[in-house]
C-alpha cells in the first residue's frame, strides 16, 4: 500500500485514451435501470421501499451514541471542462442558499480541481486545485483522478472541520442538510447496482477472505458520503491504490465498468474496518425517484425524456427532455421549459432549481467573465 506522501508512482499503461468516455459512460446503465423497478410517486425508494425509515443499515455499536452534529466541509472533485463547470455552479449556488437554513450542518466549501492549474472560476467558487494523474495512468477513465484528488487536498489544504461531504458537481441540495454520521461511522447513499455479494469472486482479488465476510463491503460509492477526516486520510491512499490495481485488472475492469472508482472506495474502507450507515434519504435521483420529500440531495446523473403526455421515454430522445449530456461544450440556456403535466415532481423540481441557478448567477452565458 502506497503512503500518502508516494502515491503517484506510475507504471507502464501505455492505452489510448477515450474521449468523452466519462461523458458518456453513464448510459451503459440503461439496461440496468429498465430492469430495476421505478420508485413511485409515493416516495418510494428506488428499490421500492418505502422512505418511512430511511435508515436501512447502521452498524450496531452506533445504534448507542448520539449524532454528534459536527459541522462538515463540502468537497466535490471537478475538472475545468465547461461540462464540469457549470455544474460546479448550479452545486455551488444550492449550496450557499441551504449552508445556513435550519437543520444544516454544513461548513466550508471547495472544490478541488483535478485539472492541475487554476481556471476561471477561482473567484466564484472557493477552489483548491491539485494534479491529475501522471498521464496515461488513469486509462481514459478520468474519474481516476477523484481519490487522487483528495488526497492531495487532505495532505495540503487546512480543513477546519471535523467531517467531510464528499460531492459531485451534479449534485443539487434540495433540503438542508444534516450531519448523518456518527462519530466513526459515516454516513453513505446505498446505490442497488453495487452489489459485492453477487461479484464476491472479483472483491476476493482485493478483499481476501482474512478481512471478513464479503457482506462488509458496503453496496456504496463515496459520493455522497459524510465522513471523518481523519478516516477519510485513512482511506484516501488506499481507495486510490485499489482503483489503480481494479483498473489494471482486465477481468475487474470489464465486470466493473464506470462504477469500478466506486466498488474501490467500499472495498478500501472494508479495508480499513470503515462500515457505513446508509441512508436511502440521503439523495434522489430522477426520474427513477418520483418525489423529493425529505431527501436532501437531487443527483442528475441521467436523462430525463417524456412525451408530451408526461409518460418517461428512457432510451429515447423524448419530445421534452433535460440531460446534463446535452450540454458537455457550454452551460445549458437560462429559463428551461417545464416539463409537461404528468411528469414526477422530482423532474418537475430539479429544472426550477436549475433556472433558479442560472437565473441569478452572475454571467451564467459566458464563463469567461
């Protein structure tokens, strides 16, 4: 295992990058999806649970201690590609108007910025900016470059808080949130495509059988997760040696595809004892999730496509549609249209967030400013 102060030593990866593959790299979980039963407009959970208790895992020696409700710094990795900015100011705007409404724990922001020199938002949005990979290491799969990222964050930058929100620049607040870990325990979003039971044989390359049973790794990513920043500098070097050796391994890297960053961070905090409360709460994604309720964050990772019935057309350009896709080479157009009657709220809710964003961010059509 690399230690912090090493952890970029490269070794032979000679592979073509591919481009725009990040960019892209979330359709493949189309079939995925189309199989997996939609939430209803109930506020069902996505595997269709209901949200009455959005607790559905808490290691049992927490069950004992209160929530510490320490403030917590919120960190997202981004890079300076117009695709990742003008999502970083959508985050950046929600962020500021939820940091200090009641129930907030919310510290500090940055965003630290993975493309190695500053850009055009430094004065916008609080920034730190770090190295990519050496070259060619991270195989065309940028996403790479995150555990990279806050490594070196936590290494060189003076965080005063306690905890940590690991963010993405696709992520909205829609409700002010709370600090949800408890003391060593984060607090993390169970996505149902992570699934280490059912790919026991490939966690076994990285997770042997001395660790434990394969069930403590948890089904998770590390975005959303609020955690201690001292375990977080634990883990950190870690996630990033494993998503290097995943990467690296044909068969892993074929199973895991554009989720193997996430697989790496739940087997390297299984790594180091780190179990997760997860928290169905903790974020929506549309159009799967039909209502926002109570959830704190709206993650617009995919397409949203409806006729002009409101009926979903996934897989399909529909007649109206909002997909962060459509705008990879500048920021999307100020005052969206809404989407038609019969579209879920969630929908309904994450473009009126949106054009609230883009209409009061100072110089939303020219990031050149």
């Amino acid at each position: 295992m690399i230690g912090r102060k090493n952890v970029g030593r490269p070794w032979p990866m000679f592979l073509v990058l591919l481009a725009l593959g990040f960019f892209f790299a979330t359709y493949n979980l189309l079939t995925i999806v189309m199989q997996h039963k939609a939430s209803s407009s109930e506020g069902l959970d996505a595997d269709g649970s209901k949200l009455t208790d959005p607790m559905i895992q808490m290691p049992e020696q927490t069950k004992r201690s209160g929530n510490l409700n320490s403030k917590f710094h919120v960190a997202l990795t981004a890079t300076d590609a117009p695709y990742s900015q003008w999502q970083c100011r959508i985050m950046y705007y929600w962020y500021k108007k939820m940091k200090d409404m009641p129930g907030s724990d919310m510290g500090k922001f940055t965003r630290v910025l993975h493309s190695g020199s500053p850009d055009n938002l430094m004065d916008e949005i609080p920034t730190f900016v770090v190295d990519p990979l050496p070259q060619g290491l991270d195989r065309g799969y940028i996403v790479l470059n995150r555990p990279w990222a806050f490594v070196q964050w936590l290494e060189k930058a003076t965080i005063e808080e306690e905890y940590i929100l690991m963010a993405e620049p696709d992520h909205i607040f829609a409700n002010p949130l709370p600090n949800l870990a408890k003391g060593n325990h984060p607090a993390a979003f169970p996505f149902f495509y992570i699934k280490p039971a059912e790919n026991e044989k490939i966690i076994r390359k990285f997770y042997p059988e001395e660790k434990g049973p394969v069930n403590n790794v948890d089904p998770i990513g590390n975005s959303p997760v609020i955690i201690k920043k001292s375990l977080l500098e634990e883990i950190a070097p870690t996630w990033v040696n494993v998503s290097l050796r995943m990467k690296d391994d044909k068969e892993t890297d074929k199973a895991f595809g554009w989720v193997l960053e996430m697989y790496a961070y739940a087997v390297a905090s299984a790594l180091h004892g780190v179990r997760h409360i997860l928290r169905k709460d903790f974020m929506l994604q549309p159009p799967w999730d039909y209502e926002v309720g109570k959830r704190f964050i709206i993650h617009y990772t995919y397409g949203c496509d409806y006729n002009l019935k409101g009926e979903l057309t996934y897989g399909k350009i529909g007649e109206w549609r909002f997909d962060k896709r459509s705008f990879l080479s500048g920021p999307p157009p100020k005052n969206l249209s809404l989407p038609p009657p019969g579209v879920p709220g969630s929908v309904v809710r994450l473009v009126t967030m949106v054009n609230e964003a883009t209409a009061n961010i100072p110089g939303w059509d020219n990031l050149t400013q």
